[in-house]
C-alpha cells in the first residue's frame, strides 16, 4: 500500500527541513516541501498530496490566500494550519474558509503528530468514499452488485422501477445469488433510505423466539419477561424490515405477519392492544413457495401478500459472463481488506471459474477468491491456490512456488488453511451462517468452532443470504 503524502509550506528553511525529518518516520509518510505559497500551488497541481500543512503567515502570499485557492481547485483536500499563539483569531477564520485544524508555534511534537493522523484520517476516508461512488457508477455495478449480462440489467432495471413504489417486495434466488445484498439496494433507493433497515434471518431463531422478537413484548407476558420489550417491527418503524428466507417461518407466524401486511398493526406479546406500524415489508426465499403452497406447508394468500413485486435473482451458472467482473470485484474488496496487495487470477483459473457449475454461487467463488488471496505466494493466483485440480497437461511455470518449495511448516498451514475453509465454509453455507448448527452437524462444541473460525479469518456473516 501507499504511504501517505504531505506538503508543507512555510518560508523558514529550518522549519521545513526539520518537520521532513521527523515526520517522515514518525508518520511513516513522503514529505514534500515548499518555501512559498506559489511553489506550494505548482507541487499540488502536480503531486495531488494527502495533506498540506501550511504556516498563515508568509510574504507575498500568506497562508489564507493559499487556502482559497487551493479550496476553489481542489475542495476535497484536508489543509491543516500553522500560526503563532498572537493569531488564534487568524486561525479560526481560516478554519471558517475550509482549514481542517489549525496548530499553534511552537508546537508540541506529539500534539502535531495526532493532529496530523487525524487529518490524514480524513483524506484516506474521502479517497475511499470517492472510489466508493465512482465503482458504484460503473454501468457494470449497482449497489454492490455486479454484471454486465443480460439477466443482471433485467435485474437492475427491475430494482430501480420496484424501490419507487413502496409495496412489498418478494426475492428469489438461489443460495449465494446476493439476496441480500439485493433487499439492502431496494431500501437505500426509496423513499425510506433515511429510515432504518432491520435484517432479521427467520431461520435461525427459533419459533418460540421468533414471535417475541419481531412484535415484542410486555412485562409479565411469560416467564422471564421482566420489562417491556420493543420488537423489531416498531424498530424498523419508518423504514424497512427484511425478513430472510422466509420460507423456513411456521404457519403460525405467517398468520401473524399475515395481520401485519393486512393491517400494518402488530400486537406485542401479552398486549391487549395493537400498535401501527409504518414499515416496508422485503423478504427473501430461496425455496419454491409454490411447491410449499402445494403441499400445505405455506399459506397461499400470505404469498400473494408478499409477492407483490418480484425480484428474481439468476444463479451464477446462468451468467457466466459475468464471472470475470464479480471475480475481480471481489479481489478489490479482499486484498484491500486484509491488507494484501492487488493479486491477478492466471487464465487457467479463470478458465476453470468458467467451467464450475457453482453450487454456492457467487458467495462460493468469494471465498475461493479469498482463499487465493491468502495462499498464492505470488501476485498470481493459480488453480493449486485454492484447491483446484491442474489440468493433466498443465506444467508449473518456470519460478512458480510448489508444496514442496515450502518448509514442512508452511506446507502444513496451507493444506490447513484450505482444508478448514473448504469443510467449515460447506458446513456454513448448509446451515445459512448457523453456527450452533454448524458445531452440532460436525461434532464441535460452538466455542471450538468458533476458535477455528477465528484463526482461519472465517466469517459466519458472509453465509447469510
């Protein structure tokens, strides 16, 4: 990764050149300097720096004059300003015109260091929400999805026509297609974006729970109940609630939410009264609720209720021209989260992404991606990186790292890596994220799976549809 830039502008030559020396390893940051606010305006043209430290007081051009101009041509830099103690007033009216902070000569080593870390904060942070919005633009991404194909634009299209309404919304879609992901596009493009959003994954909380947890209820109302408790419907209230896969909740609470989409009142445990709610009801299933409805195991007119605008998500294999992109969008997100410098996929492995029926779907080649990302011992992932068979007529390149180019030590810890990533990351994905479930299906107590999770870097989140 980068360091970080700074400018620093002041006419003492002694000033600059002891501020270069010590901020460099302190900051671990380039440093540039500049004895005037015109050589200032030229390194920053050029450079573009993270941050510009720069003294008020300067002949011919002073510190505020250089602060206007630099805000006209580039609002979005941090500048941070050096005065003396007889010009604090000096200061907060540079900070009016746009100034980060201002630090007083002479100043405290330590002060001056944190108060620049803070600024350089803020760069980093701006730089981020920049690159944020300017991927969110591109015609192959939207709201955190990604493709170029035709059933993704179907997609598309169909969230920005559905998120203007403020009807229920039903999505479809396969494990790892980006249900979520989807529900969360619908509530940041409508109406109620300002309003909370409250995820509640149905299959893992018990019936029982269930009820208590999304309708709350009143103190006395069971053993235990020693309060009042809000539920996550008034939680949600002016916003939206997204109730995953709920094809796996019981007739009982469907008849419940049944009321809700009805009446929009909910009626907490032990209450005798009902309660308005104002919230947009989202869900998700990757189940045939027809096939439910058929076999008596989901109410037919609670389907009608939600299915008011359908959303369907494809599968990965059905669009396997989008591979390429997902696959490089998750290589951004993942090298940049743990720390790893920007890795390529090498064309036989993207060739077998292309061959894969991928069962899991898109969350099944992001942990492949992450998984690549973790054990490929150069910038290259190949396909014995995560785990895939070579092809018989392949050959290792010339300089490429083999298992047995390792220490006995490091062979072990990959074969490890890839072992508890590929068998807890099955077990996950079968349980939607469950991790008591998980623990139980392998024979773990749910703290020493937890403990493994940990010390693999696997996340439960990341199997919750």
């Amino acid at each position: 990764m980068s360091v970080p830039s700074i400018l620093i502008v002041d006419d003492e030559p002694d000033m600059l050149q002891l501020l270069k020396r010590s901020l460099e390893p302190d900051l671990n940051c380039k440093v540039e300097i500049a004895s005037s606010a015109k050589s200032a305006l030229h390194l920053i043209s050029r450079e573009h720096p993270d941050l510009v430290l720069a003294d008020i007081k300067m002949p011919e051009m002073d510190g505020l004059e250089l602060l206007d101009l630099v805000k006209r041509s580039w609002p979005e830099m941090t500048v941070v300003m050096m005065t003396g103690h007889g010009s604090i007033e000096t200061a907060v009216e540079a900070m009016k015109n746009g100034a980060y902070d201002f630090i007083t000569k002479p100043f405290d080593h330590d002060a001056l260091l944190l108060r620049l870390e803070k600024a350089l904060e803020r760069s980093t942070l701006l730089k981020e929400n920049i690159r944020l919005k300017q991927a969110e633009e591109s015609p192959h991404r939207f709201q955190g999805l990604v493709g170029k194909s035709a059933a993704m634009r179907r997609v598309f299209d169909t969230l920005r026509m559905v998120a203007n309404t403020d009807l229920t919304v039903l999505i479809t879609g396969e494990s790892g297609t980006g249900k979520d992901l989807t529900a969360r596009a619908v509530h940041k493009l409508s109406t109620r974006k300002e309003g909370p959003f409250v995820a509640v994954n149905c299959p893992t909380v018990p019936e029982h729970i269930l009820e208590s947890e999304l309708f709350g209820y009143k103190k006395g109302a069971f053993t235990h109940a020693t309060q009042n408790k809000i539920g996550l419907f008034q939680e949600a209230d002016g916003g939206s609630i997204f109730l995953d896969e709920i094809g796996d909740v019981s007739p009982t609470i469907q008849t419940k939410l049944l009321r809700v989409l009805q009446e929009k009142e909910i009626k907490p445990l032990g209450d005798t009264r009902s309660i308005t709610v104002d919230v947009r009801i989202i869900s998700s299933t990757n189940q045939d609720l027809r096939e439910k409805i058929r076999k008596g195991e989901f109410r037919e007119d609670f389907f009608y209720r939600l299915n008011v605008l359908p959303v369907e998500l494809p599968p990965l294999r059905e669009r396997r021209e989008d591979i390429p992109l997902i696959a490089g969008h998750l290589m951004e997100k993942h090298c940049a989260k743990l720390n790893k410098p920007l890795k390529v996929l090498s064309p036989e492995l993207l060739e077998s992404f292309q061959e894969r029926t991928w069962e899991g779907n898109v969350r099944e080649l992001e942990n492949v991606i992450v998984q690549g990302i973790l054990f490929s011992t150069t910038e290259t992932i190949r396909p014995r990186d995560v785990g895939f068979a070579q092809k018989p007529e392949s050959k290792p390149c010339p300089g490429e790292v083999t298992f047995e180019d390792l220490s006995y030590k490091s062979a072990k810890e990959a074969v490890l890596h890839r072992f508890n990533a590929a068998y807890i990351g099955g077990l996950l994905e079968q349980t939607g994220g469950n991790v008591t479930r998980a623990a139980k299906q392998c024979g773990l107590e749910r703290q020493s799976l937890q403990q493994i999770m940990r010390r693999y870097d696997i996340n439960a989140d990341d199997y919750r549809s």
